[in-house]
C-alpha cells in the first residue's frame, strides 16, 4: 500500500466547545468549522491539509457501546486516486471496507481492522481546487470513485508529490 503519512486523526471528546477552547489556547490550533456542538475540525497555523484534529461529541454525552472518549480514527493518505481504487479492492477483499465519502478536498475509505478499529485511506485534492470544490454545496457526500478516477486522472498529490501542499 502506498500510504504516504498521516493525515488527521479525530477523537471522540465530552465536550467539543472545551476542547476547541483547549487545543485552539494551547496548541494554536485554528477553528476551520464547527458544527454546532457536535463536531469542529481544527488545523495547525502553518499546516497544508484541510484540518488535522477533528473533535466528535459523543452522542448524548453518555458513552455509547463499543465507542470511547479517545482515538475515534486516523487518517492515511496515498498520492492518487489509482492507489486509492487499489485500497479499496484490498479492503474489499477483506470485508473491511465500511464506507466511502467525498469530502470535496479530499477522498475517502472507511475501514475496519480485525480488532474493529476503524481507520480512514484517504486522497487529498490539490490544495489549489480546495477553494472551488468547497463552493459545490454539500461538505460529504457518497464518494464515486470510478467518476473522481476519470475527473482527477492518476494526479499525484500531497507527500506523494514530494511536499504537502
């Protein structure tokens, strides 16, 4: 697998406005959205992604079965849409593929590991489409990766193309 870094990770916190409070104060992290109490995505001053700490409320503030405060999953990136494809037809194989969406600056595949983590595979869009793809409507939508595949090409991005940006 071409997995080339981490991208994010996202946790499952008790109280999403304190936690923006907490790692915005201390951390310097920047609010890029916040969807009401119920999640906020945060990026580092001088980072290239969309955001690299995204903060989940857990549902009712209770801690429902099988989900934590903590580590809600981790984000690996790969350079292009093909290696992406390859991805999915491995977790596929598997039955560890749970879910795919388009997040319009980026692609993604939701899986699970043998231990029920789950964890993201994701492709970046070229940070200098971010600004005309976020202006489409919907922030997730079903992710059709055959149409991305023929619209993105084999296009390497991200630290498959020797930077982050």
């Amino acid at each position: 697998m071409a997995v080339r870094r981490l991208n994010h990770a996202v946790l499952y916190v008790a109280d999403v406005p304190a936690s923006v409070d907490f790692y915005t104060y201390t951390l310097g992290f920047e609010v890029r959205l916040e969807i009401g109490a119920q999640a906020a995505f945060l990026r580092s001053h001088d980072s290239a992604n969309d955001h690299d700490l995204g903060l989940f409320a857990v549902p009712g503030g209770n801690l429902p079965h099988g989900r934590y405060l903590g580590l809600y999953h981790l984000a690996w990136e790969v350079g292009t849409l093909d290696e992406l494809a390859q991805v999915r037809e491995r977790l596929a194989e598997r039955g560890a593929l749970v879910g795919a969406s388009d997040h319009r600056v980026s692609k993604s595949l939701y899986a699970k590991d043998p231990s029920g983590i789950e964890f993201e595979v994701m492709w970046r869009v070229p940070a200098e489409d971010w600004a005309a793809e976020t202006a489409s409507g919907e922030m997730i939508a079903p992710l059709d990766l055959d149409a991305e595949l023929a619209r993105w090409g084999d296009r390497v991005t991200g630290a498959a193309a020797g930077s982050v940006t």
